[in-house]
C-alpha cells in the first residue's frame, strides 16, 4: 500500500466523482482509476459502488475512509513537528479571527517576538472559521462568541462590553448611557448575521421586543465607526474597537449584559507548534491589563 493511494482515497471518498477527483489532484482519470484500482487489490475488497463515472463508498470503503483519514492526520502532524524542530526561529502561523478589533495591536507585539514568522490571517465568519480549524487549514482562532465543541480547546481571554456608537448632533449624543428599548426605531449599521457582534445584539435585543432595523450589512467592521461618523446610523461596536474619533459618542448600554467574549480556539488533538504557543502568550499577556 502507498501513500499516494490514500491521499487519491481521500479525495474520491470525498468528491465521489472520477472527473471532479482527477481534475482536483491534476492528474488524468485514467491515472486515478488504476491508482484506486490497485489500492482494492491490495485490500481484497472493492471500496466503492460504481454507477458511470459516479462513485459511492460501500460499507468497505466506509470503514477505511476512518482509518486512513487517521492514518494520513498522524503523517501530517508529524511533518507539522520536524519542521517546527528544525528550524525554531522561522515558522508560519495560519491564523482565522472573527474579533478584528485589537489584532494590529496584537500583531505588532508578536511580530517583535517572533520577527521572522510568516503568518496569514483571514477574516470569518464562526461557522466558517471552526469548519477550518477542523480541516486543519488554520492553526489558531482569534473568536467572539466563545465556542464550544468537542475537538476545540476554548480559551476565554476577555470580556469586552458592547457599546452604542452614535453620531454628533445625534438625539443621544449628550448622554453617556442608553436603554436597548429607546433604540427601537433607529436605524442601525452593522456586520452581517454569522459575526459574534452581531448576532448577539440582535438576540438581546429580540430579547426586549424589537429587532433592529439595518439600513447598512457589511463584512468589514472597521468600517462602522466612519458610517456612523457620517451619519447613516448608529451601531453597535465592542468596546475594544471604540476609535478616537471626535464626531462620535459611545453610550453605555443599561439593565443589559451586552458583552462579548473574545476567546482563543484551537484544535485538541492536532499538533500546536511553538509559533502558535508563542502567538496565543502574546494574545492572553495583550488582555491581562484590560481585564
């Protein structure tokens, strides 16, 4: 048995498609349907039900699709540990975050700890973030909610207060705190459904009788403080993300806990390299003094 029959396994278990699994691997049909074909000799059994050039694993190849997928893990995991041995000054970091907000700052200190690292961050949905975090294709998450599931280590680094975020000459301006029900008829600015923020402050609004009406849905929210600063609506906005901005006022929210968790999330049973261990010290020493 070789390695590259597992890793042409994997791919046709998952597509179930001869012409979709060769074009993915970028090698010819022919070439895939013998490697696949070999693979059965060795085993004794056929792994797959063929209709044309349709695949669909049978209680076979159900069975070792477990054992491969662990088997080709414990490989990866293990080139994952040599290259992190034998070289402890570069590294990559794969990073996926859905609380932006204090991520410069938090760069910036890691990027004096570990100058040479290359690192690549990507902006997420939850869902989206977690299911990569599962594939293995990010080595840490950067998350608001918390979550919890049962290959995921969740640590909670910081409980960030939501403020109102209102525009200069805006009725609330001159106040300094706000109740959820006086914001019923506003229009609101926000990130879309799926992000921490806001799925949060529609569910506690909901809570008290009102959903909020958006006039504004983005996926950038470093962007809301200039849309309320020109005056398209109010928002909601972490306190972590509050800017300096003279032609804003942010308002406590009362009678309400309307705050997030900022955690960092990574895999249980995958291999944590010493960028990654680095990288979650610098998050948790950046929260220490806020909390």
């Amino acid at each position: 048995m070789e390695l590259l029959q597992l890793q042409y396994f994997l791919v046709v278990a998952r597509l179930e498609h001869v012409t979709e699994a060769a074009r993915s691997l970028h090698v010819t049909q022919s070439s895939l349907s013998k490697t696949i074909g070999r693979l059965e000799e060795d085993l004794g059994v056929p792994l797959f039900d063929r209709v044309g050039r349709k695949l669909r694993l049978n209680e076979y190849g159900n069975k070792f699709l477990h054992r491969a997928e662990r088997a080709l893990f414990e490989l990866e995991q293990g080139k994952q540990e040599l290259r992190d041995l034998s070289s402890p000054e570069q590294g990559t970091l794969e990073l996926a975050v859905t609380a932006a907000s204090a991520l410069p700052h938090i760069l910036r200190e890691f990027r004096k700890k570990r100058p040479h690292v290359q690192f690549h961050v990507q902006m997420l949905a939850t869902q989206e973030m977690v299911k990569l975090l599962h594939q293995g294709d990010v080595d840490v998450c950067l998350s608001s909610p918390a979550v919890e599931e049962e290959d995921i280590e969740c640590q909670v680094v910081y409980n960030d207060p939501i403020l109102v975020a209102v525009p200069k000459g805006h009725r609330l301006a001159e106040r300094t705190s706000v109740s959820l029900t006086e914001l019923k008829d506003e229009s609101f600015i926000g990130v879309k459904r799926g992000y921490g923020t806001r799925d949060l402050a529609d569910r506690i609004c909901k809570s008290v009788g009102f959903e909020p009406k958006y006039v504004y849905e983005g996926d950038e929210p470093a962007r809301l403080s200039a849309l309320v600063e020109a005056e398209i609506g109010i928002a909601f906005i972490p306190s972590t993300a509050r800017n300096s901005r003279d032609q804003i006022q942010y308002l406590q929210v009362e009678n309400h806990e309307l705050v997030r968790e900022i955690a960092l999330l990574w895999h249980k049973r995958r291999y944590i390299s010493q960028t990654a261990l680095e990288f979650r010290e610098v998050v948790a020493d950046y929260f220490k003094p806020l909390t």
